[in-house]
C-alpha cells in the first residue's frame, strides 16, 4: 500500500478484542471508507474480490450494496448514506 492510499480513518480496537471481530469491524471500515465499493475495498485489504465477498458471507454481512449501507449505518462510525 502506497503512502498516498493510507486511508485517513482510524480504528481503536481493545486488546483482547477477537481476531474474527476485527477482521469484521476492518472489512466495514474499509467498505465504508469507499462507499461501498467491494472492488476498491478488497484491494485496499490487500484481498482478492471472492475473498472479500467470502468474508461478507462468513459474518453474515450484506452483498447487495443497500442493505450493506443499512449495516454500515449501525456500525459505530458508520456514516454510509
């Protein structure tokens, strides 16, 4: 990842905190950062497009972009419109 595509966010996650739950809170992040877009946010989690998609599958998470900005807005820091 270049310097220049450091997102400027940043996640606090307690010490302890699952590795499952912040590989999810990671993923919503990111997806939130690019609006949604699953093809940015993969390559920006340095995955591939059918890792990610398998990552939303395993969590439970939304596919379709509307409902994923449903789940992003009860996220905290959620600001997906």
């Amino acid at each position: 990842m270049s310097v220049d595509s450091i997102p400027t966010r940043v996640l606090e996650i307690p010490v302890g905190t699952p590795i499952a739950e912040v590989e999810r809170a990671l993923i919503l992040a990111t997806l939130d950062h690019y609006w949604g877009n699953k093809r940015k946010a993969a390559e920006e989690l340095g995955i591939s497009l059918k890792t990610l998609y398998l990552r939303l599958h395993r969590y439970g998470l939304p596919v379709k972009l509307e409902d994923l900005r449903d789940a992003l807005k009860g996220q905290p820091g959620g600001d997906a419109a």
